[in-house]
C-alpha cells in the first residue's frame, strides 16, 4: 500500500537505537516526505538522514529551546506543512520534551499520528529475561539525594519489573546503591542494545555490582545503558547443584578462563558469580571439568 505524508500534520517518528537497519519502511518514507524535521540533536539526527539520503530542513528541538521552538513549530503546522518528530534515539517522548509539543498540538486542534519503531525500553525488556508482564519505566533517577533515595525506596517495595536509564559516568554510583538498597534482587544491565558492542549482565545486584567496581569504586562500562530490575516478587532464582554442573559442562568449552565460566554461566542462570566459581573450583578438584 502506498504511503503519502499529507500537509498540517505532526508524525512523532521512531528512530533506530543503536543499528541504522532497525529504521522501518514507514519512518523513511515519512522523513523523505516531510516539510519539516523537529530533532533533539541535529547533528545526530543529520547523520541518520545522510545515511538514508533524505535532505530536509530541521528545528532543534529541546529542553533547552522547547519554549522557542514550540511556537515556531506550530506555526508550520498551521501553515499546512508535516513535521517530523524524532528524538535522538528510539520513540520521542520516553525521556525527552516531546510530550509538550504533542500537547500544545492536541490543545490547538492539530493531527498528530505516530510511526512506531525501536525502543531502548521493550528491548531491554526482551533482553533480560525477566518477568514483565507488569513494568514501571522510570527513566532517569533524580540527582537530588533526598528525592533518589525516596525513589530507591519506591523501587525496593515494586511489585512490577523496573526498567532505568543510567550515564555510563554514574554507573558507579548507581552499582553502589543498588547493591546497598536492593543487594538480592535479580537484575540485567543491557548495553549498547542492537550495537556492534551490546551486552547484557544479568544476575544477583550486590554480585554485578561486585565484579562491575574496581578496588577504586569506579565502573569501566561505557556506551548506553539501560537496566532491568526484576520485581520484589521474583527471589535469586537457584539452581539445583546438578543442573549447574550440567550447564558449567556445557559451557567449559566456549571460555577461556574460568572467571569467564563463572561470569557467563551466572549470566544465563542468575546464581550468583562466587557461588558459580567456588563451584567450578570444587568440579576441577573432583576432575569433572
């Protein structure tokens, strides 16, 4: 079926996360035929238009300018023409001012539709392996003590999956208060998702946050982070010591050190990373690995 971006319209468009072949059919056609590009970051977003050989004007759209560019965009919209949203990455509105041009849309009687793609939230959700059929998202925690240490409070008694976003520069701060606020609950740090370096580390908060700090208290990770914090419901779930062994077998072959093992088979199965290398240990003795 065709697609026609028609005048007077905003489209809040979503835009890959990390891999540029993550764009859909619909969002490409809906940039090329659009009056008007709204980006968080122009430069960002400009390389995604290079990439996809679209040449449109853009308007910085921000935090910062949300007051001068409101007005502005509104006015394209009355004048016929179809703007564009898109944040930097993944859907506008999670985490960015979004919203508030939506609503100054809804208020002036303008049509505002979306193009659905990539979301740093879902996948991380399908990445963790962790229950969600019920999830609270709360993006950025506060920087104000008091207010984090109320909101860690709020997140120690939820009975939904948690998901975060997390700087890779606070992720130190965050491993330390995760593992002073909530050391038992299962949680899966995905980073750099749909990129060339994505990773996930999965398993018991004091134990990530143990093998994740360095004797400085300072965290190596780098790149976009987003974590999963399972549910006050869901205990470190622990296997049975035959099925360990099975599965340390099973994986011997594919690592080179056994703190490698240990890392990777407490990934997969959340038992914590010195349980699962006292273990290995206790195998080698026995010469069953």
């Amino acid at each position: 079926m065709e697609f026609e971006v028609t005048g007077g319209i905003l489209y809040i468009v979503g835009t890959p996360i990390g891999n540029l072949e993550d764009i859909t059919y619909r969002s490409v056609k809906t940039l090329k035929s659009a009056d008007i590009i709204a980006a968080e970051d122009t430069r960002r977003t400009r390389k995604l238009l290079t990439h996809l050989g679209v040449a449109k004007p853009m308007i910085a759209y921000h935090d910062h300018n949300a007051a001068k560019a409101i007005p502005q965009l509104l006015e394209h919209i009355e004048q016929g023409d179809a703007v564009a949203l898109v944040t930097d990455g993944g859907m506008p509105c999670i985490s960015d001012p979004g919203y508030t041009l939506i609503a100054k849309c809804r208020e002036a009687g303008f049509p505002v539709t979306v193009v659905p793609g990539p979301s740093a939230v879902t996948s991380a959700l399908a990445l963790a392996g962790i229950p969600s059929e019920r999830f609270c998202f709360e993006g950025y925690l506060p920087r104000q003590k008091s207010e984090r240490t109320r909101r860690w409070a709020m997140i120690a008694a939820e009975s939904r999956a948690v998901v975060i976003y997390e700087a890779p520069h606070r992720m130190n701060i965050f491993l330390q208060e995760i593992a002073r606020h909530i050391p038992d609950r299962i949680i899966c740090i995905c980073r750099e998702i749909t990129k060339l370096h994505e990773e996930t580390i999965r398993g018991r908060a004091a134990d990530i946050a143990s093998d994740l700090l360095d004797e400085n208290g300072s965290c190596s990770l780098k790149g976009e982070i987003t974590i999963v914090i399972a549910s006050e419901n869901m205990k470190s779930q622990l296997l049975e010591t035959s099925e360990m062994d099975s599965i340390i077998q099973k994986l011997a072959m594919t690592e080179k050190t056994h703190r490698d093992l240990a890392k990777k088979v407490s990934n997969q199965t959340a038992v914590p990373f010195r349980k699962v290398y006292k273990r290995i240990l206790e195998l080698i003795k026995m010469k069953r690995l």
